[in-house]
C-alpha cells in the first residue's frame, strides 16, 4: 500500500476502509487465511439478516509447533449478553466475520493509536452505539499462532494495560447508564483478574493496584475459572494476591 513509514494495523485498515467502494469489509492480517467460500456462505446469511452491523462467525485456531500444527474450532458464543462476551474477552478476532463500512465510520475507524487489543476497543464503541451484532454458522477464518514475536505478545505490559483500559470503559457506560447488573460487574471483574494473574510475573505493582480495583469495583467478587482453581482460590481468599502467587508459583 506504497512506501511510506509503517504505522501499525489500524492505520492499514483505516486506509483500506476509505478506500472500500462496497459495503461490506473483510479483514485479513498477513498471518492468517480465508477457506475458499468463507465471505460466499457470510454473505449469504447476511441477506437474510439485513439488519446486522457486525456478523460473527467460528474461528479455526492453527496452532504451529515444531512437531506439526494442531488446528482446533473456537465457535461464536450466543450473544445474549455482549457486554459479558466483551468483558471476558470472548470475541473474536478481525477476520471473522464481515463489517458493515457505516458502522465502522460511524463510531470514528478505528484507533490509529493502539497497537494490541484494536478490535476488542472497536467492539466496545460499536456496543456503545447500539450497532447490532449476529453469530453466524459459517465459519472459515483461520487464525495462525506460531510466534512470540507479535506486537501484543512482544509488549505484554502495553496489551494488558490496553485490555484494564477497555474493561474500565466498558464498566464506566454500563454504570453511567444504570445497566451494570451483578452479572455484568462480575464479568468484568473476572476479566481483570484473569489479566492480575499474566500481570504478576512482570509488573507486580500493576496487579496489586488492579486487584485493589476489583475490591473498590465488587468487594463481594470472588475469581473462578483456570485463572483461579480451588486451591488457589482458597489461599487468595485467606491470604492475598501475593501469598497467593508466592504459593502457586
């Protein structure tokens, strides 16, 4: 997309978005790849949803290692709260679906400014905007893992800091506008002490501010889930996040 300086993703598809004559984008970084009717099959779900902004489809997790390359489905959860599916980061990646060009423009493209956690950021504003989501059946994205030398995994620090600023966000509107249920703040708890537990071994002072947070946010949280097994749940609740990790580690 000629010679100039390199500006990240978002400026990429910035610049790809103003210059679609279409009104349907397909998001694809260089890692990753289509199945040949991958956008057939989408768009033909979409002409039977007119009224969709986003559409949301399965995702086929590549995970490439030196002994071969393991592939595995990851499907769309239901949508009945995406608010929660936000908040515990379970939406998909960029190229799982298809965008609707005047969704996007209308809650100002993407952020040229980040460099990890880009679509979780513009799923937030467009949630915010009430643009409609749909899951789809058809699949076909295929997301390639074989580095640690991608921006977000390069700059661990930068990517979950990214990912406590969107969790805020999100918890801030959803108060602002008296829709923070106990469901939805424990979401959002839970997805900000899963990142306390990656937070730990590089930044202990980040993660003991986030879980004084969680405690302002929901003093009655508890965690649950891998992040917190039962044994590790049961020295935190006694102990503390320190004495926790001391004992996990």
């Amino acid at each position: 997309m000629g010679d100039g300086p390199n500006r990240g993703g978002n400026a990429a598809r910035n610049l790809l978005l103003n210059l679609a004559q279409g009104d349907w984008l397909q998001y694809l970084d260089a890692d990753d790849y289509l199945v040949a009717d991958k956008v057939q099959k989408q768009a033909e779900f979409l002409a039977t949803h007119p009224d969709v902004d986003i559409l949301l489809g399965p995702v086929t997790m590549e995970h490439w290692r030196e002994d071969g390359v393991e592939a595995e489905v990851n499907e769309i959860p239901p949508l009945d709260d995406m608010w929660i599916l936000l908040a515990r980061w379970f939406m998909p990646g960029t190229g799982s679906g298809i965008w609707r060009k005047r969704a996007l423009i209308e809650v100002g493209n993407w952020d040229e400014k980040l460099r990890c956690c880009q679509e979780h950021e513009l799923y937030l504003r467009l949630l915010m905007a009430g643009r409609q989501f749909k899951r789809c059946p058809h699949g076909g994205y295929v997301y390639r893992q074989w580095s640690e030398q991608t921006v977000c995994k390069r700059n661990k620090t930068a990517t979950h800091c990214n990912r406590l600023a969107i969790l805020r966000r999100l918890e801030i509107f959803l108060r602002e506008r008296g829709a923070l249920n106990s469901e939805r703040a424990g979401a959002i708890n839970q997805g900000r002490f899963e990142t306390v537990r990656s937070i730990w071994p590089f930044n202990q002072r980040l993660a003991l501010n986030t879980v004084e947070i969680i405690r302002r946010s929901q003093p009655n949280f508890w965690p649950s889930g891998d992040a917190a097994p039962p044994s590790y749940r049961l020295v935190y609740r006694l102990f503390g996040l320190s004495l926790a990790e001391i004992w996990r580690g």
